[in-house]
C-alpha cells in the first residue's frame, strides 16, 4: 500500500532518540545509494508501528515509501507490489523492489511481518538478505521474534524509562494528540484541569511497565476527576484489554502443553512479591498434578527446553520474559479454567506449607524504634518509619495487630490456618465478593510474613469486601503495611481506593495516619507533624498502639524541624503507664532533657541503656528499644555505647526488617561513628543508607544521609564531594523544612572550608547558626558547631570585633560540657579558651588541651588541637618549637585519611622551615624555585584570595604576604595576578 493519507505519524516519539538516530542511519545510507534492512522487534505496544510510521514521513520527501500495515487484508508481498506477474520467488521479489528503488531511493516498510504466511516471511527475509551497497532499497521489517528473520541486522525496543513515560504521559493527560506506541491514529484525550495528581501518575507509570499503548489504553479510560485525583481510581485499572490481548495472539499456535505449563507459571506468581517469578518445584508439582509429562516439566522447568520465549531459569525460580506476558496469560484463559489453576495451586501450597513463612526471621518485623533516637543535646533525630513503635514497648495485653472495626466474627473453618499463599491463591480464584475469604486473609496477614506479602494479602481481601467501610479500612491497612516494605508509591495509590482520606472507614484514624507517616518520610515536616496529632486523636480510642506511633512520629517530625514545642507537644501526649519501664524512662527524659532539666532527664536516659548489657534478646533489646538506646546514649555524651548499640539495631534490622527502617538504622549508626572520629565507617554506612533510602523511598532519609557524608567528607575529603553532598542536604532540607540536615550540613561546608584555609567564609557560615536570633540552628546541633565557630572566627580575625559572641558561645559551650559524657568536649573547652587566650596563658590551655585528648584519644580532634597549636607558636616566631606539635597533627590527619587537613598541616610545616613529607605532588618547573611559604602565597593568590585573606588563612602579616608576593612575581617573570592564576592553573605547574 502506498497511500501517504493512510499511513498516520504521531506528534512525537518519547524516549526514542536512540532508535531514531539509527533509523537516520539507515535512511542516510539509502539517500547516498546504498541500500540495507533492519528488523524492529519488541513486544506489542512498545513502539514498533510509530517507528515505521516515522521512518516513513522523514523519507517521503525523498523518495517513494511501500508501506504494508497490520491489515489482515495488507499482509505478503501481494501488500507491498501488488500481484505478482510471475512466480512470487525471493528473488522475483528482490527484482521487483530493485526495479522500484532504480529512479529514486525506495523505502519499504512491512509492519507486523510476523503474521504474515510462512511462505510471504521466508520471501521477505531472503530479499532482505539480498539488499546492500548500491541497492537503492531500504527494507524496514516490525516484528514480534521470528526464525525467517534470525540473522539480519535488528533493533530490539525496549520499555520507555521513567522519564519518558512520564512525559508521554503528560502529554496524554493534557489532551495530546497523535499517542506513539502503537496505537492507530490520532488520539484526543480530555484535558485534566488542574494537572495530573501525583499518585495516578505513580499508578498509572507502575502498571504500564513502560509500555507507550498500555499507558495510553490505561489513561484515555479514566475520567478527568479521576486523572486529578478528585475520585478513587478503579480497581482493576481498565484499558489494558488491547495490549494483552495482542501477547495472548502469540499463545494460540503453542502446543497445548507449553500454554498449560505457561498458565500455571502465571497463576504462581500471583502469592509471590513482584517481580519474584515463580518456584520451579511448586510448577513442577503442579504440572504433574495436571497430567504434563515429567520430561517436559525438566526440560523447561531445570533444562535448556525452550517455551518460544516467554519463560527464563534464574536459579529456582522461573520468570515471564516479560512483566505483560503473565498477565496476558491470565487474561486470555477461560476462567473456569484459571479458577481451577489458582484452586488447584492453593491446594498444593497447603499441603507443604509457606516456605515464606517458615523462613522468615523469628518475630517477623520489628516495630518501629516509634520514639526519637536522636539526643536532646546532639543532632540526632527520631526515627519512625511506622512499624509497631510499641513491639518493644507494649503493654501485655497487646495482641500482634488489632483487629479493624466490623471483621466477621464468623469461625473460620478448618481454611483458618491455611498459609498465606495459599489463600492468596483462593483469593484469586473467587469469583466475586468473599465475606469469609475476606476476613482469612486479613487474620493471616501478620508476622512473620514480609509487609510487602500482608499488604497484597489485605489489598486482596479489601477486594473481596463489599462493606465501604470495611473495604475502605482494609485498604488503608494495605497501605500501611506498603510503606513498611519500602513502597511508597504504592502506598499511596492503595490509600487513594480508601477514598476522601477514608472519612467512611471503618478504622477512622488509619488512613490520616498512614497519610502522616509518608509524610514523614517525602513531605515537609510540619505537615506530617500536624496529620500525625489528629490521627493520633482518631486513633485513641480504639487502637491504642497506632496512637502511639502516631505521636512517636509526630515527635520525630517536630525534632527534624527543630520544633521543640511541638517536640514536647506529641510526648507530653503519651501515656506510658501501659509500657516497659525503659521507654517511660526515654520519654521523661526526653522531655526533661528538652525542657531544661537535663540533670533529671540524664538520670532517666541511663535507665535506657541497662537492658543493652543483656545477652539474651528480649523486647527491651529489640530494634526499637536498641535505637532508642543509641540516642540516650549520644544525649549523655556515651559515644562508644552509642556506636554498639547502633550496630545491634542495624543488625536487628538487617534480620527482622522492616525495609522502611533500614535507612533510618544506618543512619543512626553512622552518626555515632562521626562522633565517635570513626570517619570511614561513617561514610560506608551513610552510603548504603543512601542507596537503601532511595530504594525505599524515602527522600527526607536521603537528605539526614547526605547531611552525614558531608560531615564525614569535611574530613576526608575531596572538597568536591563535601560541596555535593551540601547541596544535596540543603537543597531537599529547604522546602520539607529540615532544620537538623541544614545545621549539619552548613556546618560540614564551613569545617571543609577550615580545612581549606577559608577561615573568612567559614566565620561566616557558623556565626549565625550558634547565635542567638531567627537563623540559629537546629538546637540539637548548635553546640557541636561552637569549636569550629570559636577557631574559625579567631583565625579570621574577629577576635576583637566578636569578642561578645565569641565569650557567649563558649560559655554555653561549657556549660554543655559540663553536663555532657562527650569525651572530646573537655578538650574542645580548652582549645576554645586557647584561641581566646592573651599570650601569656594560651600555652597553658593549649598543655590543657592536649592532656584531655591523650585522656579521650581519638586522632582528628587532637591532630585539630596540635595544628593550631602549632600555628600560634610558629606566629609567635617560637618555629622550632612549632615543628614538633606541626608534624605531629600531620601525621595524625594522615593516619585518619584527613587529606585536606593534612595539607594544611604540611604547609604550616613548611612555613615552619622543616621540609615535611608533600601532600600535594611535589611541585616542577619554575614553582621549584620558591621557597614553601611562598609556594603557598602563591598557590592562595592564584585562587582568588587578596592579600589580606592570605594573611588571614597564613597567620601572617599583610606586609609580610605583600612582600612575598613581590619576591614570587619576580622568580617567575610574571608581573599580574592574572599571569600568576594563569601559571598555576590546570595546564600550568
């Protein structure tokens, strides 16, 4: 067919730049004479058709397209050239074309070639085989895989990426027209006024797997009040009915042992966690059951046999070569006859019991520490990722999960103890409401199931509910057990079938909490803090435990936002006489801590730490009072108790879950080790709760977590990664209103700017943040800010014009030592009264300095002490003596991988007059000549600085610097700043 008018070209291609690019190719290569053929393979409904189509619109300006579609009536050669005169040979058909393409360059496109006769493919494929240099012919063939065409050069399609489809969508929402991806012509959809809500888009991108045509099916069949989130979104989605139905065509020629095995494959891996596959041995137990040879199920199941495609081996387990194919399988089986698969599979699975379930650890998932587990006095923060708060914590009469309001009180029958796959199983099998099946599934959803299994299971058994409310709870319960599994988007999309915030929910409460708790992980602070208070009131009456949670977290939320009313606001609300005497100890001391009374709070905190030197595990020891323990301990200044206890409630994590905490306990851990001078174990730690926070999630994690590889960065440096990690912090710190990861990560760019020699900027960034007035800091963090506060604003000279601010700080800084178990503060005091000393008795506090650190260790706050010690004795023009505190601070920052620190301390040697060992790759060339300090002069000057910054970040005179500098444009036959910058850039020296 070679009508133009037929054949339609969409607006626009999304995330096909890279195919597009060697269809250019191809149709480049045809224009200068030499012709070729390519194969477009991929599954239906990922783009094969718009291909050709687009391939067809560029080349018709320069030469003429054949263009068969899809037709059933415009499949074979007969399509492209019209009946042929002869004998319809291969090489009859090469002639042909060859004949077309000798005026003008010919493009041939052959859509779905797949369908077409045997005889018409092997036709086809020969005459591919036959074009090349010179042809004058480009052959375009889209096909699903096929043997004709094994051996020519192919492009296989791909799903769209996330960021595609998520303008594809866009464009669909807003009415475009022209849908690419194989759905024929034009497509107008209703616009969405007020913009696509953000949890249909989630949904809407999860369930089209990167399909284009399943996306667009899925989307025009929803109203616009759906699409903007005004009403709950159907469940199941419609529109998918097309695309599985083109990958069910490709089950009716398989033999009907293959299309057995395949239902079966399908239908096991509904009980399984997405994208798990299915067990080997369940399907080969099934497919015996069903009367398939045994030879076949080795062959496929543990052999090389193949199935045309759609199954791969990955060990034991069995997967669809692709996610639509399962669902295809489902959708193109009688149902009586699926019925009876999902029957009988649920029969087996009863038989041998859940090996899920027998797996899991012991106790299934822990709760949620639920209280704060950051100090009152450091910058810890609560972690609350809505987990039972209250497994650690509970009264004794607390059962596993309390049962939702209106459950049927039915007995359950002799099915009552069936595993939970099992009656997943059933579950897919019924055809319509199930009271009873309803109210099995969510009695079996609990531990030691994963939260990603009992949230499919009460997604399934709200399915099953015809009572609103009931429905309405259940679904929030699915949603709750989401988020605990690390699947906020799909959380969200289940709390959207519970309606308006589930107002007609039978658990009133549940899903404002739920709505709180993701919150708390993703949104601002402020709103988590105030929907987890009115879910709490909601909670109260009924489901005690999830109020506390509730306040737990609306505690954390207060604390991450520097809050400390509203911190005390949500404890003060707590009832602890129902609990274990260690969490009515963490939350008074909390509150006393917070509201001044820190002797009597640092009283009740050690009672937290008691049940940690117990061997054997009890609820006070698990993950939630584990955490809480960690905080009690940073808060009494017990770094080392805070650095066990991190590890065995990471590890407690690591074994009882739940997924949504694990970035929290890392988190946790890897702050103590800062604390504790454990700066590489801090930053491999903060890494994996990086990668676990964005697997699960969980941005505001992300943000604590870049704010911790700041800090450790400021020590280890580069510079580079500091600076990253700073932005990352400040820039999701900002619109959620996380004033803890804003305070630590300005004071990580002002300690790398220490480092750095840019006292200046540093002074500058820590002033207001320990300051009293509407910029201070977070109030957990201030106070670990004031040492570098108090060095940085005396190098930069402010010692006289700050001298109030200065006096302030350091004696609330005292006074905070004083309370504090912190082994370094001691020595910081005394390098703060060192820095602010007159001459005649800074030696002594700078003596007194390093005697608490030989009582403390700990290598880089000593090293900090030694360095500036240094300095001054060296200002003080006492230079020999300044070389041995001077290479003592090198070494140290060397041992402790302090690269930027250690060079600071190699200059200060070298200005010293001793030729230390070089930090920086030795210098050549010109540079060699100079003395060290006015290699460092240089080097300062060369980046910007004046001379009175040089002086500043040296310890040095601005006479002096001018001086040196004289000296350094004369040695270098140089004569402006510019030259100097010139000289010591990347190409120079």
């Amino acid at each position: 067919m070679t009508s133009s008018t037929t054949v339609h070209s969409p607006l626009r291609l999304y995330g096909r730049s890279g195919e597009l690019a060697i269809l250019d190719g191809l149709l480049a290569r045809l224009w200068q004479g030499d012709g070729g053929a390519l194969v477009l393979t991929a599954p239906p409904g990922l783009g094969r058709s718009a291909l050709l189509r687009e391939a067809a619109t560029i080349h018709r300006p320069r030469g003429p397209v054949l263009y068969a579609t899809a037709a059933p009536d415009e499949r074979g050669p007969h399509a492209l050239l019209g009946p042929a005169p002869g004998p319809g040979t291969p090489e009859a058909l090469l002639a042909r074309l060859r004949e077309r393409g000798a005026a003008r360059p010919l493009l041939v496109c052959a859509d779905d070639a797949h369908a077409w006769d045997p005889a018409s493919r092997t036709a086809l494929a020969l005459a591919a085989r036959g074009l090349g240099p010179g042809s004058r012919v480009a052959l375009l063939i889209a096909a699903d895989d096929d043997p004709a065409f094994a051996g020519l050069p192919a492009l296989r399609l791909g799903p769209l990426d996330e960021d595609a489809a998520a303008a594809l969508l866009d464009r669909l929402a807003a009415g475009g027209e022209g849908v690419p991806g194989g759905v024929e012509g034009p497509l107008r959809l209703p616009g969405v006024t007020g913009g696509l809500d953000p949890v249909v888009r989630a949904e809407l991108l999860r369930e089209a797997v990167g399909n284009p045509r399943l996306l667009t099916g899925l989307t025009r069949r929803l109203t616009p009040d759906q699409l903007a989130g005004r009403t709950p979104l159907p469940c199941p989605l419609p529109g998918a009915e097309g695309v599985l139905a083109a990958h069910a065509d490709r089950l009716d020629g398989l033999p009907a042992h293959t299309r057995a095995l395949l239902l079966l494959a399908a239908a096991a891996q509904e009980h399984e966690p997405a994208g798990a596959g299915a067990d080997a041995l369940l399907l080969l137990r099934a497919g015996t059951r069903t009367g398939l040879p045994r030879d076949f199920l080795d062959g496929v199941l543990f052999g090389s046999a193949a199935t045309e495609g759609f199954l791969q081996q990955a060990g034991s387990r069995v997967h669809f070569s692709h996610p639509l194919l399962a669902r295809a399988v489902l959708h193109h089986a009688p149902p009586a006859r699926r019925r009876a698969t999902h029957e009988l599979l649920a029969g087996l699975l009863a038989e041998t019991g859940d090996r899920a379930a027998a797996s899991a650890p012991p106790g299934g998932h822990p709760a949620s520490p639920g209280a704060p587990v950051r100090s009152g006095e450091g910058p810890a923060r609560p972690a609350h990722p809505g987990a039972r708060a209250a497994s650690s914590a509970r009264p004794a009469h607390s059962g596993d999960r309390p049962a939702l309001p209106g459950t049927p009180a039915e007995p359950l029958g002799d099915r009552a103890a069936l595993p939970l796959a099992a009656l997943l199983q059933l579950s897919c099998a019924a055809p319509g409401p199930d009271t009873v099946l309803a109210a099995r599934l969510e009695a079996a959803a609990t531990a030691p199931y994963p939260h990603g299994e009992r949230s499919s299971a009460l997604c399934r058994a709200a399915a099953l509910t015809t009572d609103p409310p009931l429905r309405s709870a259940r679904f929030a319960a699915a949603a709750e057990q989401a988020a605990l599994a690390g699947a906020p988007d799909r959380a969200r999309a289940l709390l959207a079938r519970t309606g308006a915030a589930g107002e007609q929910s039978a658990s009133p409460g549940l899903a404002p909490y739920v709505h709180g708790l993701l919150a708390l992980r993703t949104g601002p602070a402020a709103d988590a803090h105030a929907a987890l208070i009115a879910a709490a009131a909601l909670l109260g009456r009924y489901d005690p435990r999830r109020a506390l949670d509730a306040l737990l977290g609306a505690a954390e939320a207060a604390w991450v936002a520097g809050d400390a009313r509203g911190y005390l606001e949500a404890m003060d609300r707590i009832d602890p006489t129902p609990y274990d005497r260690a969490f009515a100890s963490y939350r008074a001391g909390m509150c006393a801590v917070l509201a001044g009374r820190t002797t009597e709070g640092h009283d009740l905190l050690r009672r937290c730490l008691e049940p940690m030197s117990r061997a054997a595990p009890t609820t006070e020891t698990a993950p939630a009072a584990l955490l809480r323990a960690g905080v009690a301990a940073l808060v009494l200044g017990e770094v080392a108790a805070a650095c066990r206890t991190g590890a065995r409630a990471l590890a407690a994590v690591r074994t009882e879950g739940p997924d949504a905490l694990l970035p929290q306990a890392l988190e946790h851990l890897a702050y103590a080790e800062l604390r504790a001078g454990l700066h590489a174990g801090a930053r491999a730690h903060a890494l994996e709760g990086l990668h676990a926070a964005r697997r699960t999630g969980q941005p505001n994690s992300s943000v604590h977590l870049h704010a911790v590889l700041a800090l450790a960065a400021s020590v280890e440096g580069p510079a580079e990664a500091c600076a990253a990690h700073c932005d990352a912090a400040l820039a999701g710190a900002g619109p959620h209103g996380l004033a803890q990861p804003a305070t630590l990560a300005t004071w990580a760019r002002a300690r790398a700017d220490l480092a750095a020699g840019r006292s200046e900027e540093a002074a500058a960034r820590l002033g207001p943040l320990v300051r009293p007035g509407p910029r201070q800091g977070h109030f957990a963090a201030r106070m670990l800010a004031v040492p570098c506060y108090v060095e940085a604003a005396v190098l930069a000279g402010r010692g006289a014009e700050e001298a109030g601010e200065l006096h302030a700080a350091v004696v609330e800084f005292a006074g905070w030592t004083a309370r504090t178990a912190d082994p370094q503060a001691p020595a910081q005091l005394a390098r703060c009264h060192a820095l602010l000393a007159p001459a005649e008795e800074a030696d002594a506090r700078y003596a007194e300095a390093l005697a608490h650190h030989d009582r403390a260790g700990g290598d880089f706050e000593r090293a900090r002490t030694q360095l500036l010690y240094g300095q001054w004795l060296r200002r003080r023009r006492r230079t020999r003596e300044a070389r041995t505190p001077l290479r003592d601070a090198l070494v140290a920052f060397q041992r402790c991988s302090a690269r930027a620190w250690a060079e600071r301390a190699a200059g200060e040697l070298r200005a010293a007059g001793e030729q230390g060992p070089s930090v920086r790759p030795a210098t050549d060339g010109a540079l060699s000549a100079l003395t060290p300090q006015q290699q460092r002069i240089a080097r300062c000057v060369a980046e910007g600085a004046t001379n009175r910054e040089v002086a500043l970040r040296l310890s040095l005179s601005p006479r002096t610097v001018d001086h040196h500098l004289r000296n350094v444009f004369a040695a270098l036959g140089i004569r402006s700043r510019t030259e100097l910058a010139r000289l010591l850039g990347p190409e120079g020296p």
